[in-house]
C-alpha cells in the first residue's frame, strides 16, 4: 500500500477515535448533569441598627425542605397552605443553627423568626437581637454544616449608617465570622478586606462558569465552526460583551427577566446552534452577531446567581460582586476555551475529519439542548 493510502486509513482511524470520544463525553455530561447539581447558594445579611441587630436569611426551598418538611399530606405538591403552616418549624430550624454572639455574649432572638416567600422558591427568615453590640459581634452560620459539600453563604454585615463593614463567602469548613467594632479590645481578630471579598466571587465566576454546562455547550457550539485564531475571538468577544451588558443590568435591577424564561431561552439557544450548524455548516456569516444576541440572554443566567444570594443594587456593595464575578467568569470561559479551541482547530482544518466532526457533533448539542428545554419546561 502506498504512503498516501497509508494516511488515509490512519487519518480516517483518527477521525472514528476522535468522534467515538466526544460522543462519550456527551453521554458522561448528560448523566453527570441528570445526577449533579451545582453548589448551593444563600445569603445571610446582617444589619447592626441602635438597638440591636437584624438578621436577615435567605435559602432556596430545596435546601430547607429535607429538614422541615412541608408536604404535610405527602401528595408531592407543596399548597400554598402548607407553605405557610411549615413557617413556625423553619423560623425554628434557622434559629437554633444561627449563632449570634454580642459582645462576649451568646443571644437569643428576641421573637420567632419572620418568614416569607418570593416567587423564585426562596425562603427569607428574619431575626431581631438585643442588646446592640459596642465591641465585637461573632456570627455563625451552623446551619451550612447540614448542607451538601460546595454550598456557599454570602455574608454582609452593615453599619447603622448603611457602609458595609464585613463581607465575606461562608462554606461548611468556614462559618464564622468577627467584626470588631469601635473600641474594640484585644479580643478583635484580622477580617476579610475588600481583597477577600473580590477573591470569593472572583472564584465563584468561575466555578459557574466551568460547571455552567448549557454555557459551555453554548459557547462550543458557536465556536465549532471556527479553523484559527481571530473567528474565535471575534466570537469570544462578542459574547462576553453582550453578557456582562445584561448580567449588569440585572445586578443593578435595571432590567429583569424571570428564571422561568430565561432558563428554557437558553436551552433553545443551544439547539438553534447546533441546527444552525447542521444547515449552514462552516464560516456561517453573521456569526458574531448571533453570539452577542444569544448573549444577551445567557447574561440573565449568569446574574441568576447573584440573584440567590440577594444580591442587588440595593446593596451598597453591588459593584465589586459584580466586577469580580464578572471577571471570573471570563477568566473560566478563556480557560476552558484555551483547553477546547486547539482539539477543534486540528479537526476542522482536516478535510477528511472535519464535515463529520462537525456534523455530529452538532447533532448531539441539539439534542442535549432539545433535552435541557424540555426538562426546564414540561418538566419544571
């Protein structure tokens, strides 16, 4: 056999090993999302006022449900009536699991904790302490502990006045926090600065973005179709342009679209890419231009996270969440890209490889994104 026969056959091996692979990690994606979920997040604000402190949590309904059930009649719906008869026993729960401790003193609630509902499946529970601290306040969040591995508390402690003296991640292996106060004594410890608080959400950006698997498939998708360098980035611009515009515009309550939308829309932006692909096949023109609308919708999904943890432009500190989520987000995609761009380069630019790379390969982002849109619709 001659020597172009020879790589033929090897190139083609090649091309039946490449796509044997990715279609095994397609199918390993699918069950590590059926069965995975991503960290949990809450948020615990705290509010120092003259008379005492006001604490304020907030948790997904998931996440309290396994310890103070509410489908009382076990029919597997929760009524709006057994929402509000579980309210004494979660107000309850929180209560023995959240640490305050004023000035030395470990206090009690001055009444049953406040709880509430909003539309998004959160719990908010209120707390009122006395007296108000002068030296140092001690808090703990006991309640992380009961948690999956991975969930994430957001601590903001405020000033009377409304500056932000403390923010800082809570997890299981850390749930404490200090803040010393003016004329504080040798019993002051070293708080997390404004460092600190970039670094936890400059981490969490990227721990979204890696585990943010209807992204990445996204992202992959659209850049299927690129053979070198500047496509890519064209697209890759694009992208992170059009969501960090509405991942702002959502921390900063200036547009707001529910999750209820937003999660099937990005499902469907998966399998129109993939189809797009399928029908146009390479160098589709107008690309960029897809990818900043289509980004647009994913920024709202990004800014779900923020919107978890309470975060919003009523705070005060909205804007280094912000600028460090945001950052590290990019920093995840760039990475992820970086690992990515190279494999699929080498398989567009060999003409024996590349149609059935990017054929089936598409195929399989529809149907992943066809499944996503289905379960965040007729399933939900």
């Amino acid at each position: 056999m001659n020597t172009v026969g020879i790589r033929f056959i090897r190139n083609k091996y090649y091309a039946r090993t490449w796509l044997i692979q990715l279609f095994a990690i397609f199918l390993l994606l699918q069950c590590h999302c059926a069965v995975a979920h991503a960290p949990g997040l809450s948020s615990f604000d705290v509010q120092l006022q003259p008379t005492g402190v006001d604490v304020r949590l907030t948790f997904a309904l998931q996440n309290i449900e396994a310890f103070a059930p509410m489908d009382s009649d076990l029919d597997a719906e929760v009524s709006d009536s057994e929402r509000e008869a579980a309210k004494p026993s979660i107000a309850k729960l929180l209560a023995a699991q959240l640490r305050v401790n004023i000035d030395g003193q470990d206090r009690e609630p001055v009444s049953a904790g406040q709880v509430s509902f909003d539309d998004q499946n959160n719990a908010h529970v209120e707390f009122h302490y006395q007296p108000a601290p002068h030296q140092m306040l001690v808090l703990q969040s006991k309640f992380l502990s009961l948690l999956a591995d991975g969930h994430q508390q957001y601590l903001t402690v405020n000033a009377p006045a409304g500056e932000i003296l403390l923010e800082k991640m809570l997890a299981k292996s850390d749930n404490q926090a200090s803040v010393e106060l003016a004329g504080a004594n040798q019993l002051g410890t070293a708080q997390p600065g404004i460092l600190a608080a970039f670094l936890d959400f400059f981490k969490l950006g990227v721990e979204h973005i890696v585990t943010g698997y209807d992204h990445l498939l996204f992202l992959f998708a659209l850049l299927a179709v690129t053979h070198s360098f500047w496509p890519a980035i064209k697209i890759i611009t694009f992208f992170t342009i059009a969501h960090s515009i509405t991942l702002a515009c959502a921390g900063l309550n200036i547009i707001e679209l529910p999750s209820s939308f937003v999660e099937p829309f990005i499902a469907a932006t998966i399998v129109y890419v993939g189809i797009e692909n399928l029908v146009r096949g390479d160098h589709p023109k107008g690309r960029h231009w897809l990818t900043f609308g289509f980004g647009l919708i994913h920024g709202f999904g990004f800014a779900s996270v923020l919107r978890e943890m309470e975060i919003s432009a009523g705070d005060t500190g909205i804007l280094l969440p912000l600028l460090s989520f945001n950052l590290g987000i990019e920093t995840g995609q760039i990475a992820v890209a970086a690992v990515v761009l190279p494999l699929i380069w080498w398989l567009n630019n060999k003409p024996e490889i590349s149609t059935k790379f990017l054929k089936v390969c598409s195929l399989l982002v529809s149907l992943m994104g066809a499944y996503w849109f289905v379960e965040r619709t007729l399933l939900s």
